[in-house]
C-alpha cells in the first residue's frame, strides 16, 4: 500500500513540477549586440587579470626572498 501511495505521489507532483519549471523559464531574446558586448567586457576583465596576477607572483619572490638569512642574501649579490 506505502509504495502504490508513493507512486501516486510521485505521479501527480512530477508532472506538476515540470508543468511550472516550464511556465518559469525565460526565453533568451538577446541579439548578437548583446554577445559581443558580453564578450568585450570579458576580455577586458581577463586582461586586467594578467597583469594583477603577475604583479601577486613578483610580489611573493620578493618576499620570499626578504625572508631568506643574510647570508643567503650577500652570497646571491656577489
């Protein structure tokens, strides 16, 4: 009986599920203008984002080459 119950469940909530995930997408009515400017604006972040990570690398050596001992630091300049 518990199993029959579920089915039931299971065969009125799906569909009914689907039906209002149908109704609530949204169609996509962007044109080409809006994907190129998407893609514009992406390449802009990705090109800020080479030179921040870059900057971050050196910044790292650097410290960690401020942490090294003394000694390690006169033997790299001679």
């Amino acid at each position: 009986m518990r199993g029959l119950t579920r089915l039931l469940v299971a065969g009125v909530t799906v569909p009914a599920a689907a039906q209002a995930a149908e109704g609530a997408a949204r169609q996509d009515t962007s044109g080409v203008f809006v994907w190129v400017f998407l893609g514009v604006c992406a390449l802009i972040v990705v090109a800020q984002l080479v030179p921040a990570i870059l900057m971050a690398i050196g910044a790292a050596r650097g410290i960690a080459q401020g942490l090294q001992h003394p000694e390690e630091q006169e033997a790299k300049t001679r």
